[in-house]
C-alpha cells in the first residue's frame, strides 16, 4: 500500500513537470514531518505523557496477571503427581481460561491505547493541518508532503517546514488550550 502510494506520488510528479513545464518551473515543493512535529509540540508532549500513564497501568495490570499465571502453572507443575486426574485436568482447563482472558485483555488494552491515541492526536493534527494550508497559501507552495508518508528521503533544509508548524503551533496554541479543554471535557 505504501509503495503504490510512493508510485502515484512519483506518477502525479513526473506528469505535472511534462504536461506543464512552466507551471512546473514555478512550482513551490515543502515537506514536513508530522510525527516529530507531534513530539515536539506542547499539547503533543502531553498527549504523550498521558499516553505513557495509561500504558504503565495497563502494563502493571497485565504483568500482575502474567505473574498470577505463571503461579498457577508452578503450581499445577508441582502438584501433578499429587493430584487425581480429574483435578488435574480441572487445574489445566482453569490455567487454560486464564491464559485465553490474559490474552484477551492484552488485545483489549491495545485497542484501548490506540483508541486513546487517536482521540488525544485527533485535534493536534486538525490543528498542524489548517497551519499548514495557511503556510501554503501565504508562502505560494504547490504541494506540502508529509515526510515520512511521501517516501521522502532527503530534502534542503530550507523545505522543511516542521520547525515553522511546531513553532507557530506553540505559539497559536499557548501549547496547552487543546488539552485544557480536553480536560474541561472530561469533568
């Protein structure tokens, strides 16, 4: 999918320098790079931090359980030559149904932590986005790329334009009223 992605990307380019070469000559090209812009935003490093929290619970729970697990399986280890066959297979099917709830609450927590994810980054990227088509606008640009979606591999310095979005960002933003209302939201 990525790399037909990177083929209409390289197709869009090779045709408009053909078809228009004058329109080509003035054309404007600036990357940027979403991800580091994200990290480096303030309401992206919160949504980070809070990210980091939820995770560390979710983990402590998982590892709380894995460790509970692991109990039983010793257990039933060093009691099986002690233990009748039907309480064996009792013990076994027990373990079973813990292994298969372990596992389920790991999946669980995944969706949880992608779900939160994009709820916390949601606005952040609507936010870079509009900064971005206002950079275009004021600066003439073409095209603006996101970097590592555009299978950019190297670009001048002086095209990138993360530094300017995550400052004008921060700036814009006071870097914290996405979260504030974010937090109002939830009381």
């Amino acid at each position: 999918m990525s790399l037909q992605r990177h083929a209409i990307t390289l197709l869009a380019a090779v045709l408009l320098s053909s078809i228009a070469p004058s329109l080509y000559a003035q054309s404007r090209i600036a990357v940027v790079d979403l991800q580091r812009a994200m990290n480096e935003t303030e309401d992206g490093r919160r949504a980070k931090a809070r990210l980091k929290r939820l995770f560390r619970r979710r983990q402590k729970s998982l590892d709380a359980a894995q460790e509970k697990l692991k109990k039983m399986k010793e257990d039933i280890e060093r009691q099986k030559n002690v233990l009748s066959r039907e309480a064996l297979e009792a013990r076994l099917e027990e373990y079973q149904k813990a292994f298969i709830e372990l596992q389920s609450t790991y999946v669980e927590y995944q969706r949880e932590l992608a779900a939160k994810e994009a709820q916390l980054t949601k606005s952040i990227l609507e936010r870079m986005q509009e900064i971005l088509r206002r950079i275009g606008q004021r600066e003439g640009y073409t095209l603006i790329v996101e970097a590592n979606e555009g299978g950019v591999v190297w670009v001048p310095g002086n095209l990138d334009l993360t530094d300017q979005v995550i400052q004008q960002y921060n700036q814009e933003r006071g870097g914290s009223s996405s979260m504030s209302s974010m937090r109002s939201k939830r009381r």
